[in-house]
C-alpha cells in the first residue's frame, strides 16, 4: 500500500504529501524520489512531508515513486493555452484575454506590474526565478471599496487593492517556484499601520473576496504592505507548499488570515512574518453591535507547517464574532514565536469560538503554547472597565463563548513564559478545554512578562498551567494555578 497522498495537481505542479510516521513540517530523514511519465524522468531528494512538484507537462499521467514509500499515479489537470508575459503593462490584459482554463506564465525576471485583478478560471504559473513585483508608489494601486469587497481588521473598510486580488472569481490556482513581492518595503505602507491615506487602508498581497475553488502552492510570498494572504468570504481553498516571508518589524505583516471562510487547506507552509503566522477571523462587530456583514469560519484544516517567528502560530480572533469551529492542527512545529495556540476575543464581540483540535505539535522557544483571552485589550476602548473588569457582566448577544478546545501528544521546549495561560470571563467561562498527552520543559533565566493582553495582570516566568474562569483538564503532572492578578476586581 502506496503511503503518498495526492494534495493538489493543477496543468503544470502537484504536491503530494508523504505519509512518514513522526514527520512535521520536515522529514525524519530525507528521502528520493523518481517522477516518470511520457518523455519525462525526473530525481531529486526531499526533506520535507509535503513535495511540490514543478514544471510538469497538462494533461499528463504521471508516477511517482518515493524510497520506502511505494509509488502513486497521478495526472496533471488540463490547459487551455498559454501566454508567456513578456510586457508587464500588459499583464491584466493578458490575463483578461486567455481563455477559460488557461496559463499566464510569468517566466524568469524581474515584472513589475500594476495590482491585477484575477479573473475566473485562470493559472497563473510563476517559473523559477521569476518575481512578481508590486509598484513602489502607492499611486499605482487602485482603492478597493468597501461596497465591493474591501475590509479592515473586520470591517467593511476601503483599502487599497493587493498586487494580486480576485472577487467573486472561481477556479484559480497560483503555482510555481517564483515569487511575488507585495511592496511594502518600497513604499510608505509600513510607516501608518493602524492609519488610511486616501481613505484607504493598506494592501494585502494577495486578497480572496466571494471567492471559491481557489489553490496557491508553490511560491514565495514576501514584503506584504499589510496581511500577506486574506481570503475573505470564500470557499474551498488550498494554501500548499509556501514559504511566506516578512521582516520581523514589518507592522501586522500576518502571513494568512482565512477570514469568513469554509473549507480551507493549509499544508506545508513556511511562516516567517512580522506579525501572526495564521489568524484565523470571522468578522467583528461594529461598535453599535451591527452584524449584518458576520458569516462563520469553519472546517480549517492545519498540517505539517512550520512557524519560525512570529506574534503567535496559530491565533483564532480577536475578530471572531461569525463564530469559528472545526478547526485541526497537526503534525507541525513552531520555533521562536510568541505563542503557539492563541485564541483572544473580549465583550462586544459576541460569536462562538469551539472545537478547536491541535496534536501531534512540537514546540521550541515558544514564550506561551497556549494562550485563551477574553479580555484582549484590542480597539479604542479595550482598557474600558466594560472590557476588563472582572465583575460579571450581563449576558446577550454580545459576550463572546469558547468551548471545547483541546490539545494532546504535545512536546514543548524551552517554554519562557507559560505552557498555558487562559483567562475566561466571569459570565461566560471556557469550558470544555482539554490538555491530553504533553512534554514541557521550561527555559533556563527566562525573564518575567506579561502572559496574555489583558490589564491587570503580574509577570511570569517558567509557569505550568495559569487558568481563571477556565474549566479545564490536564495531566496530573500539568497542575494548574491561578493566574496572578493585580486586584483590579474580584474574581
């Protein structure tokens, strides 16, 4: 029996993944393989689960074989024709002009090109050594309204359009081992974060709205103005085999932030960013409670990635109020970020966030693994007392909820800060919450911090289990504590 799964084949890549026992992001041990099919014969060596493969012939039927693994046929999906770029000023017309199912093939070079709207049923293949560069006056990017698509951190909100947008399109795939550059290093786009020019917020590199059947494998994705990868309102997405990349001071650079979707695959991604690795989102409400532009985020599926710096791994919120479920993790590593699991909301948002699965993850140098807040200081009146009291406030449509999160066969390293850390509300505790399996140990000389982004709460360092308004259980040798607290109001 063949131990290689088919994850993706679009006219000219495919990933497979290799289904090797203790494999994350990376391999125990590398391995070679041999790709044959009509004229074709190709070897190389990997040490990753998750193998793209590049520059294959459409409509092909091929096999590969991996040592140890056994063998898998697979073919290649058909193209409609091709365009080879060779004027970037005419990059949108070319996309506009190929026919449904066809190829714009960025070959190697240097193409900078005006933001593209992707239409429906399109490839776009970016060869080796091919960069896909953003202008660097913020002039040259068009303003995508709010009415038609455009948001901000959850909000119907103007912004400008990414080097790579497509709305309501369906059947698109970006494949290749090039890479796109969004910019944000080239123009001002880092220096007014939270602010608008234009009244415009900052671009995304590439930005999904209303959209479905979408894969993007194979590139590298770096110097985003803002969000590197925001789906918004879609379905049915693949993220494989990417490396995505911003500088470690880039402002709120997250790397992908599936928001108000179903459906969504994420497989052996490397993540290095300035901000979260991936925020998962599902809308938030305005300040008036208006949640008429809310739709939920479900069945997210995490695996085989790696997190090598970042704010958090993987962060569910704060913009959650459509509410987010199913969401499995596994078979990843996280390096170096601030927190590993983090899921962060506060009254005002309403919405539900629930069965949440991570296992078989390895963290190193992890401040906090897992990080629950439900008094997260976010927005203009995050340290209001209606955010951060911790009095009982009424219940209505407004309190956020958090239930049945779970995490087993878990090794952590060099932990600094906590393992775990959850604050619940007083009326609205975490329940369900479930530590199975785990290997902690805890970094030698850590200095005292703060572990989550609520007022009111005392440094730590080295701490097992940290827990208030929290029902939870853990291995007997995970005891758990209060949190320490300043006495802001009784608990």
């Amino acid at each position: 029996m063949t131990q290689i799964e088919l994850l993706s084949a679009t006219p000219r890549a495919a990933a497979l993944r290799l289904l090797v026992p203790e494999a994350r992001y990376f391999l125990p041990a590398a391995l070679d393989w041999h790709l044959t099919g009509p004229d074709l014969t190709l070897r190389g060596t990997t040490d990753r689960a998750v193998l793209v493969l590049d520059d294959l012939p459409p409509a092909t039927a091929l096999r590969l074989a991996v040592t140890g693994l056994g063998e898998l046929a697979f073919t290649t999906a058909a193209c409609a024709g091709a365009h080879v770029l060779n004027d970037p000023e005419m990059a949108q017309s070319d996309l506009d002009a190929l026919p449904d199912g066809g190829t714009l093939i960025v070959p190697a070079g240097e193409w900078i090109v005006t933001p593209l709207l992707i239409p429906s049923h399109r490839h776009i293949y970016l060869a080796a050594g091919a960069r896909l560069l953003a202008p660097g006056d913020r002039d040259d990017f068009p303003i995508l309204p709010a009415d038609q698509g455009g948001s901000w951190e959850g909000l119907p909100d103007n912004c400008y359009r990414a080097i790579l947008t497509a709305i309501n399109a369906t059947e698109i795939t970006i494949t290749g081992p090039g890479l796109v550059d969004g910019g944000g290093a080239r123009g001002d786009w880092w220096t007014w974060p939270k602010g608008t020019r234009n009244n415009a917020r900052r671009a995304r590199l590439l930005h999904l709205v209303g959209c479905a059947d979408v894969t993007v494998m194979g590139p590298t994705l770096t110097n985003s103005p803002s969000w590197t990868l925001h789906p918004c309102q879609s379905r049915n997405l693949a993220f494989i085999g990417l490396h995505i990349e911003n500088p470690p001071d880039s402002p709120n650079t997250d790397a992908l932030n599936p928001e108000s979707c179903e459906g969504v695959i994420i497989e052996g991604v490397r993540f290095s960013t300035g901000d979260d690795c991936m925020a998962i989102k599902a809308g938030k409400r305005s300040d008036d409670g208006d949640g008429s532009h809310l739709s939920p985020t479900r069945d997210i599926r995490i695996r085989h990635c790696l997190m090598e710096h970042g704010h958090g791994g993987v962060v569910i919120g704060s913009e959650m109020s459509g509410g987010v479920s199913n969401v499995r993790i596994s078979q990843c590593q996280m390096t170096g970020t601030d927190r590993g699991l983090r899921i962060k909301t506060r009254r005002g948002r309403g919405g539900i966030v629930e069965d949440i699965h991570l296992s078989d993850v390895d963290f190193d140098g992890v401040d906090t693994v897992l990080a629950i807040n439900m008094h997260y200081f976010c927005d203009h009146d995050g340290h209001s007392d209606i955010v951060q009291s911790r009095l009982p406030a009424p219940v209505t449509k407004l309190t956020p909820q958090i239930r049945n999160i779970s995490m087993e066969r878990i090794t952590a390293r060099n932990v600094r800060i906590a393992f775990a850390a959850c604050l619940g509300l007083p009326e609205s505790r975490v329940i369900g919450l479930r530590i199975g399996a785990a290997k902690v140990s805890f970094a030698d000389g850590a200095t005292p911090a703060i572990p989550l982004m609520a007022d009111g709460l005392l440094p730590v360092a080295g701490a097992g289990v940290l827990v208030t308004h929290c029902d939870m259980a853990t291995p007997d040798d995970l005891p758990q504590a209060p949190l320490p607290q300043e006495d802001l109001a009784p608990c």
